[in-house]
C-alpha cells in the first residue's frame, strides 16, 4: 500500500520539520548550529542549563520541550535516531557555563551510546556536564534492574521539574537531585491498538492484528507484555493504572500527577474516558489525582494507543510543577 503522508524528498524530511517547527513557534524557539534547537530567550549563564537528545518522528519531543522553564537546547537525530555525538558534544558546548549542565537522555539504546560518547568528549574538555537517564517504563523489566526499562513520555515530568529548578536559580546538583527524585518516583506504561510506518520509507515498523492491542510496546514498537483482544476505555483503565500503582507502591493518603500521553492516532475523546476511570480508581484507593495532563507529547507517526505515566508528587516536586513555562508543547501560567 502507498504511504499516505505529505512529504518532500525523505532526504529533506528532519531539516524541513525543523524549519516548520520552528516557524509555528518564533517567540520561543530558534535553530542554531547543526540545527540544535534552542531557546529563543536565552537563560541567564549563572542558571544551569538543561539539554537533551533524540531521534525525530515523535513531535513535538523532544524539540518542543524547548523553552522558559524548561529545556535549553535540543539536539534532533534523524528519524526514530539517535543524533551522533559530534552534535551532541556541539550541544554541550555551547550550553557549557560555570553553573553546569544538565543533561537529560532516555534509555535507548542508540541515544545511549551517543550520549556515553559525547559525556566522555566532554570530561576530556572540562565541560561541566552532569548527565540523567530515563527509564520509567515498566514493561521493561522489575523496578530493580532499571536499565532495563525504556524512557518513555515521563522524561516531560523529568525535563519540567529540572527546568523550573534551574530557572529559579539552583545549583547543578540540586537540579539533578530534583531530577532524579521525579525519575525514580514516575512509572508508564504504554498500549498499542496500531502499528505505525516510517515516514521516510513507508515500512511498517509495528504491527498489532485488528481488534487487538498490545500492552507494554515501546515507542519504536518494541515488544510488549502480550497481546490481547481490544478492551473498553474503562476495562483498559483497570488493567494499567492498578500495574502503575504497585509498581510505585502508592498507597492511600498519596497525592499522584497522572499524564495520558496520545501517540499519533488515538483522539483526545478515548484519553479522556480513560482518564475519567483513572479518577474513579484513584478514589476508590484513597489516592488525590493532583494534577493530570492529557495531550499528545510523545508521538509514533500514527500508531495507534497510548501511554500512562504516573507520578508520586510531594510538596516540593508540586510546587516545581505549577511552576511557569512557555515552551511549544506546555505552557503554564
């Protein structure tokens, strides 16, 4: 079957994105360099600054975490790749400043090797760079062999509550603190009704048979836990959020941020029928859904399905939250 997307010449497709990108968002964004995307309104040198990298195909990630109150620089691959580390290590560079850098790599395993590259190269030049891995989904594997388990969509939560710690002027450490206490306390999981193409190629890179849906695919359609016949909004509820739950051992009395991250082509209407169950679940435990976000951040070039991140959230990790941000994929006020 002919691939059904407007494209140019594939060769073209990142660089034309870029500039697309960065036209529907002028005030905040801008292309520097090997196409970084940066912020339009650069951040203070005494402030830390935030970086990260990865493949393109999943607009608005990463580039479009880029922005006030998050993320400074971000270094696009090529599509569903990893960047090379000579871009990386522009990045780096050209975020280098006394207060440090920190930088924000979900676990997988072509942006790893190139982030592990790019931190050596930047130890060698005395950089100031301390780096962060994302690895929240569940599937993966048990909460004690983290490396395991891919970065997924919970790498926003990770990117805005260190954005707002860097913007309020905090030390290197302490971003990554903060950091590291959202990392280890967000989970997902994902659910494929779908398969998506490459929009270079038009090969298929995931399949799941109709009326089916996986649960656990990562977002280049990786395996997931099985595959099992397609289930209400309610009954698929039911199926995620208890697993998310016990993964982070919430317990009753605990406030949780709950994220419904849309991957191409599921509508805003499912996502709020899950979320909807979500609350009642929540309620029955005695959990507070204290801030919920639906939306589309992390996308599959039309798969189908999505993913649940949940979060633990204490006063602290709240307060950074709600911080404001104007960045083209989250805006608080």
């Amino acid at each position: 079957m002919a691939m059904k997307k407007f494209v140019n010449a594939p060769e073209n497709l990142v660089p034309e994105l870029l500039d697309g990108f960065v036209l529907a968002n002028q005030s905040k964004v801008q292309l520097t360099g090997s196409n970084l995307v940066v912020r339009k309104n650069p951040k203070p040198a005494n402030k830390v600054a935030v970086v990260t990298m990865g493949g393109s195909g999943h607009e608005p990630a990463l580039s479009g975490f880029v922005g006030d109150g998050m993320l400074d620089i971000s270094v696009p691959g090529e599509i569903f790749a990893a960047p090379g580390p000579p871009r990386v290590m522009e990045a780096l560079r050209a975020a280098n400043r006394d207060a440090g850098v920190l930088f924000v790599v979900l676990n997988h395993a072509g942006d790893v090797m190139s982030a592990n590259i790019a931190m050596g190269m930047a130890k060698k030049e005395g950089l100031n760079v301390k780096q962060i891995l994302t690895h929240e989904d569940i599937s993966g594997g048990p909460r004690e062999n983290p490396d395991e388990r891919r970065g997924l969509v919970g790498c926003l939560l990770v990117i805005k509550v260190a954005g707002a710690a860097a913007e309020q002027g905090r030390s290197l450490d302490e971003c990554l603190a903060i950091a590291e206490k959202m990392e280890r306390n967000s989970a997902t999981l994902a659910v494929a009704v779908s398969g998506a193409t490459h929009p270079s190629t038009g090969d298929v890179i995931a399949e799941v048979p109709d009326g089916m849906m996986v649960v656990g695919m990562g977002q280049h359609g990786e395996a997931g836990g099985g595959t099992q016949s397609l289930r209400t909004a309610d009954e698929t509820a039911d199926i995620m959020l208890p697993t998310l739950l016990d993964d982070l051992k919430i317990v009753a009395g605990e406030e949780v941020l709950v994220m419904l991250n849309g991957v191409g082509a599921t509508t805003l209407m499912e996502m709020y029928l899950v979320l909807r169950r979500v609350k009642q679940i929540l309620d029955e435990k005695g959990v507070t859904l204290a801030r919920a976000l639906v939306g589309e951040f992390l996308t599959v070039q039309e798969m189908g399905g999505f993913q649940m991140c949940v979060a633990r959230l204490d006063d602290e990790l709240k307060a950074l939250w709600d911080a404001p941000c104007n960045a083209p994929a989250l805006v608080v006020r």
